[in-house]
C-alpha cells in the first residue's frame, strides 16, 4: 500500500517527501470526523450539563468513532472487510486524530469561561471553532511528517 500515487493529484513528491497539499488534504479528512465527534460531544455534554471532564472524554470518544467510521466508509468501499477496514482506520487516523484531540481540547480548556459557555453563547462557538482550526495548523506538519514516511493516512492511499 506504501507508495501508491492517487490519481487525485495528491501524489507524494518523492524521495520520502510529501507535498504540503497531501498532508493538508490528510487533515482535513482528519479533521472532518474529528469536527463532527468533538462538536456533537460538546454540544451533548454541555446540553446534558455534565461535568466538563465528562463533556471532553465524551467528545474525545465520539472524535474517535467519527474519525474511524469516514476513514472505515472509503476503504470498505474498495473491498476491504469491517475488521480490515478497522485495522486500516487505526493505521491510518490514530496518530493525527490523537494530536487533534490534545489540541483541540487544550484549547478550549485555556479560553477562559469556554468550558462553562452554554450553546447559546458565542464564546462556546467561537472557543470551539478556534480549538479545531489550531488543531488542523499543528496536525498538517505532523501528517506531512507520517505521510512521507509511508505511515498514517498514506496507509489508505492505495485504497481510494
């Protein structure tokens, strides 16, 4: 699977190294099922009134799930089974999903009032938006990173 050049453009740019388009677009992919688990986590939590350690384990789960399930959806497509396409997304969204989850969440415990905002409040929305845009800034490099060494989400390159 290693070294497999998609026809989508995001082909690595040789000798070990990957373009700064690969591994943004590795991250956006990332970024999107981490997005939709860490906001619906969040929002439940803080609608739910759990504690805040409740609310960020919650959205870290759901993160997880997320992330996994839009990596596990593509490869199973290309005929992988469930368990293949499981060990894929682990190989694949683990690392990049770890670092945008200590991110993101670092983020949004340092605002001030962020955790304690409510979903009618800006400062809950815009914490939340903040936390996720730095976390996509400090996972591209770490991508690039993984990419260019044939790891992360260059384990689903051949499967696309």
């Amino acid at each position: 699977m290693h070294g497999h050049h998609e026809a989508s453009g995001h082909e690595h740019a040789g000798h070990g190294t990957t373009t700064w388009s690969t591994a943004a677009t590795a991250t956006l992919h990332c970024l999107t099922g981490c997005a939709i688990g860490e906001v619906l986590g969040m929002v439940i939590g803080t609608a739910a009134g759990f504690h805040n350690v409740g609310t960020i384990v919650l959205s870290v789960v759901l993160a997880f799930v997320f992330g996994y399930a839009l990596t596990m959806r593509g490869v199973v497509r290309s005929g992988l089974t469930l368990r293949a396409a499981f060990k894929v997304a682990l190989a694949a969204d683990t690392v990049s999903i770890a670092v945008m989850e200590i991110i993101d969440n670092t983020v949004v415990v340092a605002i001030p009032g962020a955790m304690d905002a409510q979903l009618d409040q800006w400062l809950f929305w815009g914490a939340l938006a903040l936390s996720l845009a730095l976390a996509f800034v400090v996972t591209t490099p770490v991508n690039r990173w993984m990419i260019s060494r044939g790891l992360g989400h260059a384990v689903v390159h051949g499967l696309h």
